[in-house]
C-alpha cells in the first residue's frame, strides 16, 4: 500500500536505527506527545532496537486517557437518561469513572451508540425528534474539525435536539506544562504528525526558543518514527534549538487553514483539566456563545458535577514521562484491560494498554 508498505521496510529502519548509534555520544531523554506512536513504538520494539544512551518517555497524547474523571461521569449521567440517545466512539465506552462506564450504562437499558463520526449522531437527531441525542466531543486538534462541523450542521439545520459534551484538548500548551515542569527532564520532542497536518507547526517554533528544547514533527509508522528520533538527536547533539519536519507529506508550516478557521468559528481556547495531571491554562476548546444551544453540559445541567481520581493511578506521572507504566504498584495486579483502574490501561492508545499488551514487565 502506498504511503504505508515503504515505511515499514525493516531494512530502512534498521539503516537509520545504525546512524541513530553512529551520532549519539551522550544520554538523551526525548517524549513522544501523541498515544498513537508511543503504540507504534511498543508495537514495533523501536525503544528496544534504538542506542541504550536514548530513553523514550511516553507523552499526554491519547485522549482517551486525559478526558477528566469528571466528565466521563457526566456523560456517564447524561447517558443514564430515558430521553437521550448517547453517541461516542467505540473508545470511550470501557473507560471508567468514578463507579461504572458507558457499558454499564448500556447493559442497565441505556441508548448508548458506537459511532464513527458526529456526523452518525446528527442522522440519529433527525431520524429521532422526540429524543435527545448527544455526541461526546473528546479529542486533540485532530478531530475538532468534524465535531465543530457537526455544531455548525445542527445549527444550519435548526436541530433542537442534538448536543455535543465538548473535552476537546491542544497539545501546544500541554508542552509548555511538561517544559515548564521543575520535574521536567524531556531533552527533545517528537510532535504528532496528524495534530501538525490540521494545526501546522508554526506555534512550536516560540515554545522551543523559551525552553531550549527542539522538536521534531514525527509521523507515526516506523520509518517516520526512526526517523523522527534520528533529527532529535541530531539537533541536540550539535546543540540546536529549532522545529524540524521530518513528516513533510502530510504536514506544512501552516496546517489546514480552512480547517482552523472552521474550528474558531465554532470553538474558544478555555483551561482544561488533564486527567492525572490538573488544570492547564488555555489548553482545551469549548463552544463559543453563540453555540451554546448546542452545549450538552449546560442543556442537561451537569456542570457542577466533580470526581477525584483512584489514589492508586500514577497516570499523571506516566503522561508527563516520569514514570513508566510497569512503575505502577497496581500495573497488571489490579489494574488490567479487562478492569482498569486508570485511563491509560484502557485506551487502545494509552501507555499502561501498550505496555501489557506487549508483554513489557520491566
Ligand atoms: S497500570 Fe492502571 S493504575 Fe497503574 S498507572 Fe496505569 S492505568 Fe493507572
């Protein structure tokens, strides 16, 4: 398959693996933000093949697994409802809250639906007037596009019952946490390639200027991921600070423009909560005023709902590359696939799924 079989050629990846180990002199800490690649890392054995001076940490990008405790449990109470047809996707609906998830919800006789775009939820608002039907929003840079175009629809088809529970996060001021962090120890960074193809890069280039940290837009089979980690390493050993774009047929300086512009019609930069980790200023979208019919916290009255999160979970340490999953106490003890204690187990791309999935103990 084109764009697919190439970079996955192991002779090429091995070839890059060896300059890899012909440039790095010194130990060298880099993240991976996005969940999708930390997958193809473990999945591959990548981390395993590379020079043992480099250590890869896994970064906040699943959002499956940074989607606040709090809000699952809304959307766990919105779901609940006789009235409401709820529609996710099919991720969501084994990550736990505070005391159940939206299976249970399902099993118990709620109309909990697996859809594969907002655009499924619209169809079922039009086909069901008598009911509510409400989409769960989650999500980085990647998938604001359909959801805002999913508002902007309702809204141009006068739609009274449909909603959106908007947890939509951005990876830039994720970043500028982890740097920011006195506990901070990530030396290099490869960005997420698909969030760049939507986003561009050109609000990386401020971020690597005040931290001192450069950044690499890194695709996510293989090849793109060797090589990703071979430009990291390139630029720190000869100690320079800037973004490189080794992902360059999908991404440009710029992004997708109409795309941006579709998503600041729609949405408004507001501080978000990251599961495990807390508030980060500025790092999630909601709907702007203007879109407030279509607002499922505030149509169903949900906003005051709080949850704290299982004191057994260090996945917050492991989202910021503090602590690798096998780290955790509770790691394939208590805490397995089949019952999750935190997000991350859950998730296809969250780091404790991959790490027991792929058998890494230790
Ligand atoms: S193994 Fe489970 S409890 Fe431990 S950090 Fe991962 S998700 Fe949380």
């Amino acid at each position: 398959m084109k764009y697919v079989t190439e970079y996955r050629d192991a002779a090429l990846v091995k070839a890059v693996i060896e300059e890899i180990r012909r440039t790095v002199t010194r130990p060298w800490t880099i993240m991976e933000i996005c969940g999708g690649q930390t997958h193809a890392i473990v999945r591959h054995g990548i981390d395993q093949l590379l020079p043992e001076e480099i250590e890869l940490v896994h970064g906040p990008g699943c959002p499956v697994c940074v989607t606040p405790l709090e809000l699952i449990d809304k959307a766990l109470e919105i779901a609940s409802r006789p009235d409401v047809i709820f529609c996710s996707y099919g991720d969501m609906l084994r990550v736990p809250g505070s005391s159940r998830d939206l299976f249970s919800v399902k099993a118990q006789g709620g109309d909990v639906r697996v859809v594969y775009s907002p655009l499924d939820a619209i169809k079922f608002a039009k086909q069901n007037p008598d009911k509510q039907v409400v989409f769960f929003a989650i999500g980085f840079e990647t998938t604001a596009p359909p959801n805002v175009m999913s508002a902007m629809q309702a809204k141009k088809l006068g739609l009274e019952n449909y909603s959106i529970l908007v947890s939509h996060v951005r990876v830039p001021p994720a970043v500028s946490a982890i740097l920011g962090s006195p506990t901070n120890r990530v030396q290099g960074f490869l960005l997420a390639g698909h969030v760049c193809a939507v986003m561009g890069y050109h609000e990386y280039p401020p971020l690597v200027e005040q931290f001192n940290t450069p950044m690499v837009v890194t695709g996510f089979e293989p090849l793109d991921i060797v090589q990703g980690i071979l430009e990291t390493v390139r630029l720190l050993e000869a100690g320079k600070v800037e973004v490189f774009n080794a992902y360059q047929r999908a991404v440009t300086l710029e992004g997708n423009i109409p795309a941006q512009k579709m998503i600041d019609t729609v949405f408004m930069p507001v501080d978000r909560k990251w599961r495990g980790i807390g508030n980060i200023p500025m790092s999630g979208w909601d709907l702007r005023p203007e879109f407030d019919a279509f607002n499922a916290e505030k149509r169903f009255q949900v906003e005051t709902i709080t949850a704290d999160e299982s004191p057994l979970c260090i996945a917050g340490q492991i989202l910021q590359g503090l602590k690798k999953p096998h780290d955790c106490s509770a790691f394939g003890k208590e805490c397995k696939p089949e019952h999750p204690l935190g997000a991350t187990m859950v998730s296809s791309e969250g780091a404790c799924a991959a790490y027991y999935r792929y058998g890494r103990v230790k």
